[in-house]
C-alpha cells in the first residue's frame, strides 16, 4: 500500500538539500548580495519553498500511516490523494497520532484503509487549501493570516493542474517570510533603489571596517568621491528616466573599475564614492582613478543613443589625509571640487588647504572675513593666445588666496565659501578693482593694451546694482571700458533669462565686453544666446581634454565653434595643455587658446617678463 515509503524517506534524508531561496541574499556577503536581491524581488512560489512530500492514497492503512509519522518526526502531515492522483485530504500530525494513542483506535481502525478513518475521525482530516503551484508565498502568506494562522502547522497541498504536486508547511512559510522581509529591510536601508549599488550608509560601515582593518594590517584605504559632469544639463534635455539609465550604467561602469572586494556606492544624485580597501599604498588609488576617468572616454549606449559623460573624482587616503574615517568623505568631496574646478573630466587628490568639511568651513570663512584687509588675496594672469596670429590678446585673472597658515589657496578652496556666505560680492568688487588698475598698469608699458577677463559669480551678478558697482569702478581706475571682458558661467546667464537680458544690455551700454564661460556645461538656450549681447563663448575644458581620444568631443568644439561664428562671437578654447590638444583644437578654427600649453597662471610681475619671451 505504502508503495512511496522509500520517496518519503528520501524526501526527509537527513541533509535535505538547500531550499532555493536559503541561497538568497544574506548581509554577510552584501557586496554581491544586490545581483541576489533582483531574484528576490519576486516572491518565491510556494513550489520552489517547499519540498515535495510523497503523498499516501486513501486505500492506504492507518497503522501504516502512523508508523510514517512515528519513524519521522519532522513529518508535520501527510497528503492524501485519490487514484486520480487529486488532493483529497491533509493529515496533520498531531491530531493523527493523538486520535490513535486511544487503544481501541489501533485495534478498531489501525488495519483499517485512510478512506473510513477519514470519513469517521473528521478531527484529524485536515481540509486542506489548495493553491496553484506558482502561487507566492507572499499570496499563501496571505491566506494563512486571513484564516487566523489556523493552518500554522497543519500545512496544505499544493497542486498543478488539480494534481498533487507537494506539500508546505505554514509555519516554515512564515518563517520564509519573515526572513524575507529581514532581508529586504536590510536591502532597502542599505541599498540605493535605482542603481542597486551600496547606498551611503553601507558604504560609511563599510569605510569604517575597512580603515579598522588597515590600521591593524598597516595598509592604506582609498576613498574616491566620484561626481558626473554635465550631468543636470542630460537629465533636462534627455528626460529623467534617460538620466536614471544613465546613472544605472555609470554605476556598472564604475563596478566594473573595481577589485571584487572594493566598493561603488552612490551617494545621491549623480555623485558616487569609491571604496578601495587594502591598498599598499596610495598610487594604487590614482592607478584606479585613471582607470575610471579613461574607461568614461568611450560613449554610453542608453536607449539605443550613444551618449557621452565624463566624471570629476576626487581622492583622499586613510590614514594619510585623515585618520578619521568619517572625515574622509569630506575631503574626497573636497578634491573631487578642485578637478571640477580646473576643468572636469579629470581627477585629483586631496591636498592641505582645500576647503572641506564643515569645521574647517567655518573656520575659513572667518579668515576669509579678513583677507581683503589683511591683502591677502592676489590675482594671478593666464594668457589667452590668438591662434591666427600667435599672439596674446588678453589675459583671464584669476584669484587666489595666500592664506597665512595654509599657503596659496586655489579658488576651489574658498569660492563656494565666499558665495554661502555673502563675502562675495566685496571680494568680487576687490578682484574687479584689482585687474582694472592693473590693466591700466600694463597698458602703460604694453601695447596694445590686453584684454582683461575678469569672472563674475552668480551671486555678485545678480545683485541690483551690480552694473552701477562696474560703471563706479571703472570710473575709478580709469580704465576704457572696451578692455575689460566680464565673464559669466552659462547657467548663470540662461537662468532668469529675461532679467539677465537687461544686465547685460547696460553693461553694454557701458561697453565691457561678455563672454559665456565654461560654455557647453550648462544648459543653454540657442534663441537666448542670440538674444545676448556677448561676444564671446569660452568652451569649457571637459571638451578639450584629451580631444585627440575622444572624437565626440572634437565634433563638438567643431559645433560650437560653427554655432558662435553663425552668431559673430568669437571663441576661446580653455585648458589646452598638451601638443595634441592644441593642434585639434586650432584646427577647430577657435580664435584663442587658453591653457597650460601656453602658460599657466602667473603672478602679475611675471607677466611682461613671459610676454617678452613668448611673442
Ligand atoms: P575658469 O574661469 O573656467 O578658469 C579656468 C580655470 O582653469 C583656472 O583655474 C585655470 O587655472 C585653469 N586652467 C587653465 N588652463 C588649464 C589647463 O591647461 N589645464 C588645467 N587643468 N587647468 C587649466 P583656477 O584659477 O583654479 O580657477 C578655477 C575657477 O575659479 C575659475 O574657472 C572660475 O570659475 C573661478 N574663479 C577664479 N577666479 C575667480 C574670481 O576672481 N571670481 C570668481 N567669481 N570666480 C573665480
Ligand atoms: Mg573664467
Ligand atoms: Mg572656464
């Protein structure tokens, strides 16, 4: 009768092989335990929890029966099915055995088959609920509390096409489930939702072990603050689900960077950390960063559009830039400032003097409070060269701080700060101030006179009586207003067009020129840059760096070269620094260059002395 003994027997072996789902996602391997968690996401079915328990027909005999239960104790029920191979009747353990421990029960039914037992003892014929076999466990969940957890232990059959398939049992169902919801927990707190890599908190417990564990093996942890250029100016014009494709395969791209045991996590928005644990020393962690920035030479392919994106990575070194893991953050951050501040695409490592953290914030801006007074703010000059002629036409100035105790301080350190705080506008008025009177200085002795490019921050731009502050200055250094070029980041001008359209046109009126900088990285709109009275685009470094690998980028100094002469404005390529790029981009037909090729920025008293040598 009890053909299935040997399969029940097999089926509660001792080493029952793993469920699937005791596979899943567990945190102790939370590196890769996201890939686990994309299958986890959808419920299990009840069929792939549970083992399939050979079921006993109902000519079966109760004594039979019973021993089963009796030589195995993890049996929680037994299914019984007809010659149909259908789902007729549940027998759960308890109330079987319980019903046969009476004496008169053995003698009377024990030779008896399940048929007549069943019928008369309705107490241990459990009425099983029948569920399909790609039934969630999250739906059996659901029938298991709405039933008042009556079913807990009893169990129920499961079929296929009405047939016998298995048997689960409620309360390792639940069991499951609570561990899935464990696990997902864990998922959500730790993990980000649209890229699937390691959120920020993951990363800080992950930082944190990893720099006990350097300090301990005497080693080094690399901590990279990845940013995306230009990446606002995609998600506007692309739509955002193309930028959330976007983040997605810079998250890959940036895994695929990495050493298994290293770590991409993303920050929020387009910034991203990298975690590099156990490194010898810290070259290995600008071996790393080139690797990033070069692999994001070649194009994304996103909805069958390729795209082009570069990143700005800064990098900072347990325990060499900071002992404090928390900290570390902080002054990746703040080098990762420094690359997109000399450019983008490009990566940097964490130096004294940069401004980070909020403590070191604070205590800068209340220097910076004094540095006007104390003359400690200086202009240096870099030359922009005319490509025709090969000779410099004017000069950008660009502001740096000799801080007392930290040294020359790079405008990325002190900027953002001068603008949170509203120091800005009497610094921006000072390094106006300054190049004019120096402008005039050099006119003097140089002819002709240079043109002065001087930058304006939003901040200092959008005050009211911005253009009365530029007309009093020049007033003041009597210097001819034609030589002096305000330059104006492009998101600055194509925000609030209509108001910045009437500053722009009194400055005209007063008649400095304007040029767009960093043009390229923001978001323009072509009917406005038509609209503006400028005179000049300066296309921004990411497009020039590296020109020679990246045809993308060559086509696009080609498009905006095109666009500003269709408008009659003249273009200056910025932070041209090696032969290739320089030939590249003349041969784009930009006007002036720009860059370390030429010269890099120079204090003022060097300036005649290279013009000297140089035309
Ligand atoms: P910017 O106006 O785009 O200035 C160009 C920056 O690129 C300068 O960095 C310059 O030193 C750097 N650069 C020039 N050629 C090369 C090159 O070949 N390679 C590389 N890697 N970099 C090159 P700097 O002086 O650190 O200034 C950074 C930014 O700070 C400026 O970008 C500008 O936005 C801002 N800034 C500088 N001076 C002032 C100022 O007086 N007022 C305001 N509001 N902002 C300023
Ligand atoms: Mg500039
Ligand atoms: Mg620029």
């Amino acid at each position: 009768m009890l053909k299935r003994e040997a399969g029940l027997d097999h089926a509660h072996g001792n080493s029952p092989s793993p469920l699937p789902y005791e596979n899943l996602s567990k945190p102790s391997v939370a590196r890769n335990a996201y890939l686990d968690f994309k299958d986890m996401q959808v419920a299990p079915s009840v069929r792939q929890l549970h083992r399939m328990l050979p079921p006993v027909t109902r000519s079966a005999l109760c004594c039979d029966v019973l021993n089963l239960f009796m030589q195995d104790a993890s049996i929680y029920a037994i299914p019984v099915i007809d010659e149909a191979s259908v789902p007729r009747a549940l027998i759960e353990r308890h109330a079987y055995i319980e019903y046969f421990s009476r004496t008169y029960s053995i003698e009377v039914f024990g030779r008896k088959p399940l048929s007549q037992i069943v019928d008369i003892a309705p107490a241990i014929n459990n009425r099983p609920i029948v569920v399909d076999a790609a039934t969630s466990i999250d739906d059996v969940a659901a029938i298991i509390i709405d039933a008042g957890m009556q079913h807990m232990v009893s169990g129920f059959i499961v079929t296929d096409e009405k047939k016998y398939l298995g048997i689960a049992n409620g309360h390792s169902l639940l069991n499951s489930i609570t561990q899935r919801k464990q696990d997902e927990l864990y998922y959500l707190a730790h993990y980000d939702q649209l890229t699937r890599i390691p959120n920020r908190m993951l990363m800080n417990d992950r930082l944190h072990m990893a720099c006990r564990e350097a300090k301990r093996n005497g080693t080094q942890v690399g901590l990279m603050f990845v940013d995306l250029d230009r990446f606002k100016q995609i998600n506007d014009t692309m739509g955002h689900g193309f930028g959330d494709l976007l983040l997605q395969a810079v998250a890959e791209r940036l895994e695929s960077c990495i050493r298994c045991n290293d770590t991409v996590a993303r920050l929020g928005g387009d910034e991203f950390a990298v975690l590099l644990v156990n490194l010898p020393d810290a070259r290995e962690a600008e071996i790393t960063a080139r690797r990033i920035v070069d692999y994001f030479r070649l194009p994304f392919s996103i909805l069958e559009r390729e795209i082009f994106i570069t990143a700005s990575l800064g990098i900072a070194i347990y325990p060499v830039d900071e002992t404090e893991s928390s900290s570390l953050l902080a002054k990746a951050d703040a080098a990762m400032y420094e690359a997109k501040q000399s450019g983008r695409n490009a990566f940097r490592c964490y130096a004294p003097g940069l401004a980070m953290g909020l403590m070191d914030h604070s205590s800068l801006e209340s220097d910076l409070r004094h540095a006007i007074a104390r003359n400690e703010l200086v202009l240096h000059y870099q030359p922009q060269v005319s490509v025709a002629s090969g000779k410099t036409i004017g000069v950008e100035a660009l502001i740096r701080w000799q801080h007392p105790q930290r040294g020359l301080l790079s405008p990325a350190a002190f900027i953002r700060i001068a603008e949170e705080s509203g120091l800005i506008i009497d610094i921006g008025n000072w390094v106006l101030r300054e190049a004019c009177r120096q402008q005039r200085a050099w006119a003097l002795c140089h002819n002709p006179p240079l043109r002065m490019a001087i930058n304006i921050s939003a901040v200092q731009f959008r005050r009211r009586n911005f253009t009365e502050n530029v007309r009093r200055i020049i007033q003041e250094t009597g210097i001819d207003p034609c030589h002096i070029e305000l330059e104006l980041t492009e998101n600055n001008a194509m925000h609030h067009a209509d108001d910045v359209l009437n500053t722009l046109r009194e400055l005209k009126r007063i008649g400095v020129k304007l040029a767009i900088d960093d043009f390229g990285t923001g978001f323009s709109n072509l009917s406005y840059l038509q609209r503006f009275p400028i005179d000049r685009l300066k296309i921004d470094q990411s497009f020039i760096r590296g020109i020679e690998n990246v045809p993308a980028n060559e086509s696009i100094v080609q498009a905006i070269v095109s666009l500003a002469r269709s408008l009659s404005l003249e273009t200056v390529a910025e932070g041209v620094e090696t032969a290739a790029e320089y030939e590249l981009t003349s041969a784009s037909a930009c006007d002036e260059i720009q860059g370390y090729y030429h010269a890099r920025p120079m204090p003022a008293e060097d300036l005649l002395n290279w013009l000297s040598s140089n035309q």
